[in-house]
C-alpha cells in the first residue's frame, strides 16, 4: 500500500480535513508503516486529489489523522482493455494488474474457452472487483477508478458496441497462433483484447478482425493474462 484510499464517509468535519478509519487500511498502517502520532503518510480521496495525511491519534480500533489533499493523480493510461474472463485467481490479479498501470476502461467478454463455472464466481462481483481494483490504486498511488463492464454475449458485443470502443485507438487482439510480431513502442491511444488461456478461437479472431483489430503475437511462450498485461503494456506503449 503506496498510498491510502479515503472515502467521502471516511471525513469527519464538513473541511474534509480530518478523517477517521478502521478495518485493513488502519491494519496496515499500524503493522506496515509502524503508525505513531504524528507520521505522515501519502493518501488520496478516490476519484480525487492526492496529499499527505497526518497521524492524530491511535485508538484501539481507528484511526485519526489530518489530511492535505492538494496534489493531482498520475494521468491514466491512454489504452482501454478487454479481456475473456479469466480464472478467478487470475481475474483478481489481471485486475490489480490494470489497475495500477492506469487502465481505466476494461471490459471482460465471454469467449469459447471461458468455462462457464468463472461466470458464478464471486470474485464477478462488483463488491470484490472494486476491492481488487483499490489495490491497484493503492499500488501505483492512483485515485481514479476503473470501470469494468461486463460482457456475457460475444457477438452482440464485438458486432453492436466495440466500433464505439475502439474509435480513435489502435486495437489489437494478442493471439498465440499469430506470425505477426508485437509492434513496439506506438505511443498512442490503443485497445488491446486479451484472450482466455489458449487464445480465442479461430471464428473469434476472424470476427475481432472483421471489425478493426489486427492481431499480434507476444512470442513463443503462452502467458497468463494477469503477466500478458504488463507484458502489452510496457510493449506495445
């Protein structure tokens, strides 16, 4: 945890300038940052500033502390992502993953080998993306949080919604069974779509080409989508 997310219900004066929290974050701080009065610690309020919080006082299930919030996020990543839901496992650490590159728009679609069990999966909820999507935030020292949409029918999606999505960006569909290299360092707004373990299938491919994306291949080794993230990104970027 780089920075501690605050929450509008987490102020305590109508100045937002003092705060009070309990539960992981108040946890981490006594446990981590070894919290005693008066340390200063990096904080920012979610979808807000950033600035520096000020340790008051230490009870035994709260925190205190005195907030400056006059500082800007990191700007977010000019890249949208959709990706076929992946293993829960893997879902929670792609999430994070994205989240603390700056990717702000995510979509996770059905696909072919998505097994049907991911969909009931609890990591799927809104309560748990979020949670996962904080602390990526908490990692790259963000505030400004991702949305995720979900996607359960491919070819409506691919077919009605993603000209929108891809208008005024490059996209490409990362496939393990394509000759055409990775290119390197664009530097421009992108989307990228991110298949299930074994890629999508060859109708899938056709149909993301159909309309607009050129796939590319990231090599030899077939990688989990929570490394194949980072991998596009600090490729491709």
């Amino acid at each position: 945890m780089n920075l501690i997310i605050l929450f509008e219900n987490d102020f305590i004066d109508d100045t937002h300038q003092h705060v009070l929290f309990c539960g992981r974050r108040k946890e981490h701080i006594i446990s981590v940052f070894k919290a005693e009065i008066g340390k200063s610690l990096k904080v920012g309020l979610l979808n807000g500033s950033t600035g520096t919080g000020i340790i008051e006082k230490i009870g035994s299930s709260e925190i205190e502390m005195s907030v400056t919030l006059t500082e800007s996020p990191p700007p977010p990543l000019p890249i949208k992502l959709i990706m076929a839901l992946p293993r829960p496992k893997s879902l929670k650490k792609a999430i994070e993953a994205a989240s603390s590159l700056g990717i702000k728009e995510i979509y996770l679609i059905e696909s072919r080998r998505v097994e049907n069990s991911f969909w009931s999966s609890p990591v799927i909820s809104k309560e748990s993306l979020d949670e996962h999507l904080i602390l990526g935030l908490e990692q790259a020292r963000d505030t400004i949080m991702p949305s995720i949409s979900i996607k359960r029918r491919f070819k409506p999606f691919i077919e009605d919604e993603v000209s929108s999505i891809i208008k005024g960006t490059q996209a490409f569909v990362a496939h393990p069974y394509n000759t055409q290299p990775c290119p390197f360092a664009l530097n421009t707004p992108l989307t990228i779509a991110i298949g299930p373990e074994g890629g999508f299938i060859p109708y899938e491919i056709e149909l993301f080409k159909k309309y607009g994306f050129r796939p590319i291949s990231l090599g030899t080794r077939i990688l989990r989508v929570e490394n194949a993230i980072p991998f596009l990104v600090g490729r491709i970027f």
